[in-house]
C-alpha cells in the first residue's frame, strides 16, 4: 500500500506541470552542483561518491545566499544556516524518462517531496542524486538541483516557479516537523489536495480552504487554522501556474512503465483504479468548463 501511495503522488504531481520547454538538454549530460563551503577534502570525496571526472563534467557552485534567496520567506534562517554544503548531480534522461531521485545524508526532505517540488518548479526527464558529507535536513538542496538543471537544460526556470517550488518543499516538511504529521502523511495530504483540485477546481479562497480540511479528513490528518491557511496561500500559487496539459499523458505512460516493473499484481490493479478515478475527474472538470462558456 506504501508504494501504491508513492506512485499515486508521483502521478498527481505530473498534473502540475509548467509550461517550461527543454529543448536544449542532450540526454546523458551531466552536471554536478557543489555548496561553497565545502572543504577541498569534502569536494573531493562528494565527486568520488557521485562517481564523476571533475575534468570531464560541469561543476558549477551553490551560494549560502542563493539558498536564502528562496528559503528565506519560508524556512527560519537558523535552519538554512550559514553554509551552503548540499551538493547534486543531474544527469538529463531521455524523453519521457521522468523524474527519479536518490539521496545520501539527507535526512527529512524525503526523495518524493523533491520529486513534486521538481516537478511543479518545471524539471522533468532527469536522474537526480543529493547528498553531503555529513547528515543535513536537505532543504537548501532543492537550490543547487534547479540550479544544476538550469545548466545542463540551457533552458532558465521562471522566477517564480523556482519560488514555488521551494515554498511547496518548505510547507510539506513543517508541516510533516512543526505540526506533527509525520513524512509520509505529508506527502500525502499533498497528493490528495492536488487529487481534488483536478477533480473540482476551487474558484474562491473559501473554497479552497474546504478542499484543503476535506482532503485533511481523508487522509486522517489534523490541520490548525494557521496550517489550512499556509496551505492555501501555496495552492493559489500552483493553481494560477501555467499548465503544460500536453506533457501530463506522456508524463504518466512513463510512471505506469515504471510502475509495472516494480509492484505485485494486487498494487497494480489498485493503482489502475486510483489512476481510473483521476481521468474519470478531469474529464467531468474539463467537461463542466466547456458547457459554462
């Protein structure tokens, strides 16, 4: 049931994909982001461990400032710190290859929160790896990702796209810390918000709060005021994205390939149904704003 959950969230966020085009990137190349106060000894052993040349790869770094250029209105600075040390390597795949994240020391921001906030910041087709010397949230890293994604694509992401991709990641993991859900339930509150969202589009900031508490309670979490607030104000902004709606088919024949590599017959099917059920809304969503004009 776990992993079902997994891909139904992976599934839910590819709804959310900008308008963003790559059509710069090669797949197979690479590039590595290194945080700036890293030692020498530090970036060393991070290259080995990625397994890269550092004469033969793209090695740009990652600012302290850049980190708080975009966390800054979401995280506390104490937690950001002083020190940019989150590293990654991006290695762009083939169309239509998806979304796949690996880590190592970082230990709250989960592979699946870096998955939607990628997704929903306009990265796509790429093999993502994070990781530090030492054991770190991982909150800073979404940073040196976009950044190293930039780069390798040739293609800049929107501003604000990078803003709310970072907001969505901050959000999900106070609310999993600050509030008690726990990881997992986070995640899933956040598929379950954008399940909804496709299903019966909220016009109004009231009703966009009812969707929040109604996918709290199916999901079995409590929200405060303060949270069902901090939750509308990020879903507004993803609301009002632009939405690249040719890239979603694509997007999820990738998933279900790798879907059906992966899980039991029994997770399959109870996917298929979950995946039935979301067609089954977006064409009543599509259908009902067709017949209003």
């Amino acid at each position: 049931m776990k992993k079902v959950l997994f891909y139904v969230m992976l599934l839910c966020v590819f709804f959310f994909v900008p308008l963003e085009a790559f059509a710069d990137a090669t797949p197979g190349d690479v590039i590595v982001t290194l945080g700036q106060d890293l030692t020498s000894s530090q970036k060393s052993s991070i290259l080995n461990e990625m397994g890269v040349d550092p004469q033969s790869v793209q090695i740009v770094t990652v600012t302290n400032q850049e980190e708080h250029q975009y966390l800054d209105a979401y995280v506390p600075k104490a937690e950001i710190g002083s020190k940019a040390i989150s590293s990654a390597k991006i290695t762009i795949g083939q169309p239509n290859s998806g979304i796949q994240v690996t880590t190592h020391n970082i230990d709250y921001v989960t592979e699946e929160m870096y998955i939607n906030a990628l997704t929903t910041a306009g990265v796509k087709d790429a093999q993502v790896y994070v990781t530090a010397p030492f054991q770190v949230s991982g909150t800073g890293a979404l940073t040196g990702v976009i950044k190293a994604y930039e780069k390798a694509s040739g293609s800049a992401i929107n501003d604000n796209q990078k803003q709310v991709a970072n907001q969505e990641m901050a959000t999900t993991t106070d609310l999993a810390k600050e509030s008690g859900i726990g990881q997992d339930k986070a995640a899933k509150l956040m598929t379950t918000i954008k399940q909804n969202m496709a299903a019966n589009m909220p016009k109004t900031d009231a009703e966009m709060a009812d969707l929040i508490r109604k996918s709290a309670s199916q999901t079995g979490v409590t929200l405060s005021d303060a949270d069902v607030q901090k939750l509308v104000a990020l879903f507004d902004k993803i609301k009002n994205l632009n939405i690249n709606w040719g890239s979603v088919d694509q997007q999820l024949k990738q998933a279900i390939n790798q879907f059906n590599l992966s899980v039991t017959p029994e997770e399959k099917q109870g996917f298929i149904n979950v995946l039935t059920a979301i067609f089954h809304a977006l064409f009543n969503f599509f259908h009902s704003l067709m017949n209003s004009k």
